[in-house]
C-alpha cells in the first residue's frame, strides 16, 4: 500500500510539472490561437538556465531561479515580437512552423551555452522532509506541488479579477472587438507568450534537482504538456492542470508497475490516442475539425 | 482570357522542362561518376542522394499536399531494420530485401496514414511527432530484434546485385544516382498527373477541392503512403551504405533534418527537395565541429526560412532574382 501511494505521489509531483508546461500552451493557444511547439523548450529552458548559473557561476540557488525565469520570459515575448508577429505567412501552418524552427533554436542555444552535460539543481530546501504512514513527501515534492497551487491561484485571479486578464479574454474571444476597445491584440499575445515562459520556466527550475536539466528535455516536455491539455481539454486552464496530473499519474503507475523502459511511450501513446479519438479531452471547448 | 490551347501548352511545356531537368540530372550523375576519385566527396553524395530520395517523399507530402509530417525517421527505420534483417537474418539478396523494406514502409505508413490524416495542421504536427518518437523508443527498446543503440546493426552486407558487390562509395553512387533518377522521374509524373493537381487543390483549400470531386481522404491516404515507401527505401540504401547502425539515427533529428530539406529548397517543386538534401547533408562538412552547433544552426535557419521565405529558402532566392531581371528588362 505504502508503494502504491508513493508510486501516486511520484507521478502527481511530475504531473505538477506537466500541468505547467501544458498551461503554457493553453495560454497561448487561448489568446493567440497558435500552438506553440517551443512550450518544452521554456521549461527546459527554466532548469537549464538555473542549473548552470548555479554549477558554473555558484550563484545562491533562490537568485539563479529568478534569474533563469526572467531570461526565459524574455525568450518567450522574443518568440512573440520577432517570430509570431514578423512571420510572413500568417496561418496555422505558418505560425506551427515558425515555433518549431524557434524550438530548434531555443535547444541550439542551450547546447552551445549551457554545455551538453546533465546538469542538477540543488535541492531547494527550506520546506522539510515529511514522512506520513511510510509515505515520504520529499521538501522539492511539496515546493512542485505549492508552486501549482500557487500559480493556478495566481492565473485565476488574473484571469477572473483583474483588468488585463479581463482584456486577455476579451482578445481571445475576438480580436477585433477588443482591438475596438481599446486592447492591443500585439500587446496580448506577447503578455501570453511571456506568461506560458514564466510558468515553464519554473516548472523547469522545479523538476531540475530531481531529474536533472538537459538541452534535449525540451521535446519530451513539449509533448508530454501538449498531451496534458489535451487530455484535460485543449484551451482550458482547469483542465491543464488535471489533465498533467493524470498524466503524470499515469505514467509513474505504469512506469511502477507494467514496464518502465516505455515510460516516455505512454504520454505519448495517451496523446495519439486523444487526438484520434477524444480530441476535445475532458473539459473541452475547443473540437478539433474532422475532415 | 487565356486560351484554352495556350493554358493546355503551358502546362504540358512545364512538364517536359522538368523531364529535360531529370536528364540533366542524369547527365550530371554521369559525368560526377566518371570524373570524381576522392571516396570522400563520392560519401557525401551518395547520403546526399539517400536522403534526396526521402526528402522527395516528404516534398510530396508537404509541399504539395501540405500535411506536415514530423515523424517520417520511423519509415526511415523501417526500411533499414526490414532490410537489414531480410539480408542479415533471411538471407535474402539485397534488392529482395529492398523491395520489400519499401513496400513494408509504405504499408506501414498506409495504416498509420488514415488515422493520423484526419487531424489538422497543429495535431497533425504534434500526432506525427508523437508517432515518430514512439517509433523511435520501440526500435531502441526492442533489442532483440533491432540491437536497439547498443549495438544495433552490425555488419551488414553491402549491397549487391548478383555478382557485383557495391562495397565502395564508388560503385555505390551509380546505385543511388539511378535509383534517386527513377524517384525524380516518378515524382515529377505524379506531380503534373491528375493527382498532383488535385493536391495542389487540397493543399489550398480542402473543401474546395473536395467540391471539385476531389477524393480528399484516397489522395491524402495515397501521397502518405508513397513519401513512407520513398523513405523506407532511402533507408533500405541507408542502411546497405553504411553496414552499421544503431536506433539513435532514427530519432526527431532526423524527422527535423528532413523537415528542414523541404523548407530549405523549396516548397513549391520537388527539385526544391534536392536542393535542400544536398545543403542539408554537405553543410555539416563546411564547419569545423558541426555537430556541437548542428541544432544551432538548423534553427536559425529554419527560424529565419519560417518567418521571412514560408515557400523556402530556394523558391525566395528565385523570386527575388525574378524580380531583379523583370526590372531590369523594362528599363
């Protein structure tokens, strides 16, 4: 029993990571309609950045942190000002390219800079080890875990109560409206963008003492978020946050107790089997066109 | 408004130009075979040609039916382990097992194709991608039957062909030279036939097309399975030329790396395709230490391709060279 749980625990902890990657993407998607394949790439990013500022720089790890999610937020508004908004062809298709070629670069920087090592971030410390019944809550569990609470809270206020959450929506629903209103679509996409990099880039800093940071994990995050918000419904927020913590779930049980060499194939095998079968997941609005 | 005669003699002077540009292919081939010695540059052009072979596929695929498909390295990996292990395992001879690393290609990418291709662009993208990576986690988990990264495949027969061993770069760039000539020509039929115009039609507007009784679903269907077929024989060649490997050569790189071939050269003709597997492949041999800045590279290239010249880099150059000569002619 004390197995299974931790088992449980391990995959909600990592499923905390893919709720914030996959609420990068529905943030994006929400305000801009892109889909924004570098979304792994900001969490990557995030512990990369962290990882060696601390390893090669010895910065104290709270500064290193803060440090990494400014720098990827800026990325993240870079990709908006000078990739979305510049590029020439202003489709889908267009805008699905110009993300995976910034996806190259964004993993093409990092392995330049940051070095082709697997790099750790200290455990944060401060909270404490906690064991209840044989389960353990490690301190870096519970710092993944309150930093998805706090984010969705903080996400919610912002969408719900304040003024510029309030002009988000409205430019999601329609833009030319808002633009009306006197909200700057540009201006909306960019707060977006450097949103979805902020969120990322914490959940990288988060899961870089426990399973490292390294300039190809930017694929496997992209995919495993993108499967989270699928899962949980493609552009709700709500369902972003369940649907990475089912994921996370799912694997770890899968991983614990059927094989855990395709541990990476079930989030991806989760994936196809939504997008062919149950493409608008379990708090859809958003139903994807059949043809 | 154009006569129809005049329409009908521009197209069909369109396909006889690009016939012309297959013998000049061929010609080129030729004259490359008979003249260049050095092994090293006959290597880069026989992978050139390799990849040139699946990069046609994808230009079928992606320029011309428009589905972008990020996981076409799984068909590479199918033809070369079906090849691989038909000649290694089997005994079968080689162009036995390099059929039937084609048609187990294609046939694979038939059953992949009619699920993944009822998804549009963005889940298109993301299906594929998610595909070829599971592809790719299969060949490297399965051991037993690819070797998986390590080892992987050892000590593949060269190809050959009866009596002739193609053990050389040598003797096998004539293989791939006349292989990657029969590819062209088949592509450039496909392309001015019927069913490249009805993909032209698809690629712009689905609806439409399909309201000009265009079998939407069949041609989608079809060019999918022919790009996996046309990759699962670059691999079967692939695999031929280079007698070991392991799966680490079938991951998203190369699904990338193929992606970028199409967008370098250009989306719009299938020499675009060739362009850009020979840019692609002998770029890398220009830059001291390439691969530590390889991904760097392909992204401020695909970046910049992306943002500024969305029909590839070669057709922008084109088009900016039109231009310059039409001012240049009404002075």
């Amino acid at each position: 029993m004390a197995q299974f749980l931790q088992i449980v625990l391990a995959g909600i902890s990592i499923g905390a990571i893919y709720s914030l990657a996959a609420l990068g993407f529905t943030i994006v998607f929400n305000a801009t309609k892109v889909t924004n394949f570098a979304n792994g790439e900001f969490v990557m990013m995030g512990g990369l950045v962290a990882a060696s500022l601390v390893s090669n720089a010895q910065w104290p790890v709270p500064a290193a942190v803060a440090l990494a999610v400014v720098v990827v937020t800026a990325l993240g508004i870079a990709l908006d000002k000078f990739g979305v908004q510049q590029a020439r062809r202003k489709t889908i298709l267009g805008y699905a390219m110009v993300t995976i070629g910034a996806s190259l670069l964004y993993r093409g920087i990092m392995q330049v800079s940051a070095g082709r090592d697997v790099l750790f971030l200290p455990n944060f410390g401060v909270l404490p080890d906690l064991r209840l019944f044989d389960v353990y809550f490690t301190s870096q569990s519970t710092w993944i875990l309150l930093t998805l609470v706090i984010v969705s809270g903080a996400l919610s206020y912002l969408f719900l109560r304040t003024r510029i959450g309030k002009a988000m929506r409205a430019a999601s629903q329609s833009p030319r409206a808002a633009a009306l209103c006197g909200i700057e679509p540009a201006r909306m996409s960019a707060l977006a963008f450097g949103m979805a990099a902020a969120a990322g880039a914490l959940a990288g800093a988060l899961v870089a003492p426990v399973g490292g940071a390294f300039f190809e994990y930017g694929l496997g995050f992209g995919l495993k978020g993108f499967a989270a918000a699928v899962l949980g419904g493609f552009g709700s927020p709500v369902g972003a946050v369940i649907g990475g913590l089912l994921i996370g779930l799912l694997e770890s049980l899968s991983a614990g107790y059927l094989s855990s060499a395709y541990k990476d194939a079930v989030a991806l095998a989760i994936l196809l089997g939504l997008l062919l079968a149950w493409p608008s997941g379990l708090l859809g609005r958003v139903e994807a066109r059949r043809v | 408004m154009a006569p129809v005669e005049d329409v009908r003699g521009r197209v069909a002077r369109r396909y006889w130009r690009d016939v012309t540009g297959v013998a000049c292919l061929a010609v080129i081939a030729l004259a490359i075979g008979l003249t260049v010695t050095r092994s090293y540059y006959l290597s880069m052009l026989v992978y050139s040609a390799i990849f040139a072979i699946a990069a046609l596929g994808m230009s079928l695929l992606f320029g011309f039916a428009g589905q972008i498909s990020v996981g076409q390295a799984a068909f590479f990996g199918v033809g070369a382990y079906t090849s691989a292990l038909l000649v290694m395992r089997l005994g079968l001879p080689p162009l036995l097992g390099m059929v039937c690393a084609t048609a187990l290609a294609g046939v694979f990418g038939w059953l992949v194709s009619r699920p993944l291709l009822r998804l549009t662009t963005n889940y298109l993208a993301m299906g594929t991608l998610a595909f070829g990576v599971i592809c790719f986690i299969v060949f490297a988990q399965l051991r037993f039957i690819t070797g998986g990264i390590d080892p992987g495949i050892v000590g593949l027969a060269p190809f050959s062909i009866g009596p002739i061993v193609l053990d050389e770069p040598r003797k096998m760039y004539w293989l791939v030279a006349m292989v990657l000539c029969i590819v062209m020509l088949l592509v450039i039929n496909l392309v001015h036939s019927r069913i490249g115009r009805a993909l032209k039609a698809l690629k712009v507007s689905e609806v439409a097309a399909a309201g000009l009784g265009v079998d939407v679903v069949r041609c989608k269907v079809a060019t999918f399975t022919l790009a996996a077929a046309l990759t699962g024989l670059a691999g079967s060649l692939y695999a031929h030329f280079q007698t070991a490997f392991n799966a680490t050569v079938f991951g998203v790189g190369l699904s990338i790396e193929l992606l970028i071939m199409v967008v370098v050269g250009s989306v719009a003709t299938p020499w675009g395709a060739l362009f850009g597997a020979l840019f692609v492949t002998i770029l890398p041999s220009f830059l001291d230490d390439f691969e530590h800045y390889k991904l760097l590279v392909w992204g401020v290239v695909m970046s910049a391709v992306m943002i500024y010249m969305p029909d590839g880099f070669g057709k922008g150059v084109v088009d900016v060279a039109v231009s310059l000569f039409k001012r240049r002619r009404l002075k």
